[in-house]
C-alpha cells in the first residue's frame, strides 16, 4: 500500500468496527426479547415463569400477544378477586384493590399501558367468560395485582404451582 492509503484503510476498518458493535449493541435487546418469548411458548413451566417475568421486567409489548395464548391454553391461569377486596384504590385506604394473579396474568399486567391496546382488541373478539374477566382486570390501570407463585421449587427439584 502506498503511504496514503494505509491511514485510509486503518481509518476505514475501525469506522466498520465501530458500526458492527454499535449494531450488535442494538440487536441485543432483541435478540433477548426473542429469546424469553422463545422459552415462553416452548420452555418448562419454570423456564416459562421465569420468561414472562423477565419480559414483564422488559416491558416488552412483542409479548403480549405469546402472553395471552399462554393464559389461554392454561386453565389454571385466572385473578382471584373477590368484591370486598377489589375496588378501586382511594387516597385514605391506597391497598384496597389488592388481587392475585397466576405468573402470566400478573406479567401481563405488569408489562403496563403499552399491553393495553392489544388486550383490549382481544377482550372485544373474546367469548370465553374467564379470559374476559382476567384481560378486563389486567388492562384496568387501577388495579393492584400481586403473584404469590415465583420461582417456586418442588422438594424435588420441579416446577410447582
């Protein structure tokens, strides 16, 4: 190379290298994303618990649609409420309007206002009464859910619910 195009080249390679890892930077979050929807829809029940809590924690709104077939197909997936305990929370008593829900329901909850447009698309097409009931609470801002079910183990070494 001649002495000119030296600098050139070194110049050029570490503009490219600087492009790939700002690019590799940027993919990552996808790439994680994908990779708990993933084990969302195909893991264990623990490495599933464990996928939306992590895409709640993310705030992903790719997964609401993987979240809402996983309360779909599960039947055990619901919010216990009763009407003494759940009511809108007031300044005076800020607890009232306390809930449980199942691992799936709650990340979806937790994943906030940005979920809200999809289940609500989805709570107008819904028949089954119990998925109207849980996408109803789920999308209500006022509510306060808790999930007593985290990263729970069996003695013997298994998920439990």
């Amino acid at each position: 190379m001649s002495g000119r195009g030296k600098p050139v080249a070194i110049a050029a390679a570490t503009i490219a290298a600087g492009v790939i890892a700002a690019a590799a930077y940027t993919l990552r979050d996808i790439a994680r994303e994908r990779w708990h929807i993933y084990k969302l829809r195909k893991g264990t029940v623990e490495e599933r618990y464990r996928a939306a809590e992590t895409l709640a924690e993310m705030r992903s709104t790719r997964a609401v649609e993987h979240l809402i077939e996983a309360i779909r197909a599960d039947p055990n997936e619901e919010i216990h409420r009763n009407p003494m305990n759940y009511l809108p929370p007031t300044p005076e008593c800020p607890q009232v309007g306390l809930a449980i829900a199942t691992p799936f329901a709650f990340a979806l909850h937790r994943i906030g206002e940005g979920a809200h447009p999809l289940i609500r698309k989805r709570l107008e097409s819904e028949s089954d009464v119990r998925l109207k009931e849980i996408f109803t609470i789920v999308a209500d801002p006022r509510a306060r859910l808790i999930c007593p079910i985290r990263r729970l183990k069996s003695p013997a070494g298994g998920s439990s619910r």
